[in-house]
C-alpha cells in the first residue's frame, strides 16, 4: 500500500531549506494553486526571474519542493504587463523545483487543483516540436537539414 504523503508549506524557523532545481511544471492558474497552497511568499524566491512562488515540504521524508513562475513578464506584445494581471490569466505553466523527483508531489498537485502535470521530458519535447515548426515555416526546411534557402 502506497505511503499517505502529507505536503505543508514550508516553515523558515523549522525547515532548513535544501535547495533544489527544476523539476517539472504544472498548467494551471494563480487561483487553484492559491486555494490548496495558501498565499504565495514571495520573499522566498528569486525576485530576479520570479514573483509568485511557494515552498512544500513532504511530511513523510522531508522532501523540499517550490512552485513558482519565472519569467513571466519577459514576453510579447498583449502579455500581462503587472502581477496582477499575471495572477488573474486563467492558466500559466508553473515551474515544480525540488531537490528530489517531483513526479509524485506534481501529479498530487495537480489532481488537487484540476491542473495537468507536465514531466520535463514532455515540456522539452513540445518545445522542440514549436522551435521546429517555427524553423520550417521560416526556411521552408526540417530544423537540421543543410542546405540553400
């Protein structure tokens, strides 16, 4: 029988934080994540690439996990311009950063917040999809394919 995980956010005065990196992501809006995490503490991210972000920890093993954008505000034309305006879009691909596999607490996160759990391999997949796409539409070729325009 699989163990009971209990995630709780993490607390600076009792948790001594581990450090981590980038997992996995989750599609879904600032709301859904607000409800089942709390209010975000954005003193405890990278302010430099991010503005809204959580810290979880795993009760059972101590497992560190962190939810967070980054780099929203670095996009085009008609994209959200305030954080504002950023938290009120019906979805955004969340960043899951961790210091272990985040696949469990992920699709947990998601199931809690009717999001969908996106594995790095898929999302790196995808975008190599969207660059090759771009490149054919732009040179009438497959990306890698040498040879006169």
């Amino acid at each position: 029988m699989p163990t009971l995980r209990l995630y709780r956010r993490f607390n600076p005065k009792k948790d001594p934080w581990m450090g981590g990196h980038l997992q996995a992501y989750i599609q879904v809006g600032f709301q859904a994540l607000a409800t089942h995490l709390g209010r975000p503490m954005p003193s405890e991210v990278d302010r430099s690439k991010s503005t809204t972000g959580w810290r979880i920890v795993d009760d059972t093993d101590g497992r560190q996990f962190t939810v967070y954008d980054y780099d929203w505000d670095d996009r085009g034309p008609g994209d959200p311009r305030t954080v504002r305006e950023f938290r009120a879009l019906p979805t955004y691909l969340w960043h899951i950063g961790g210091d272990s596999d985040a696949s469990e607490f992920g699709y947990w996160l998601a199931k809690a917040t009717g999001g969908r759990f996106v594995s790095h391999e898929e999302h790196m997949k995808a975008m190599r999809a969207r660059f090759d796409a771009m490149h054919k539409a732009r040179t009438g070729r497959a990306a890698g394919v040498k040879g006169k325009r």
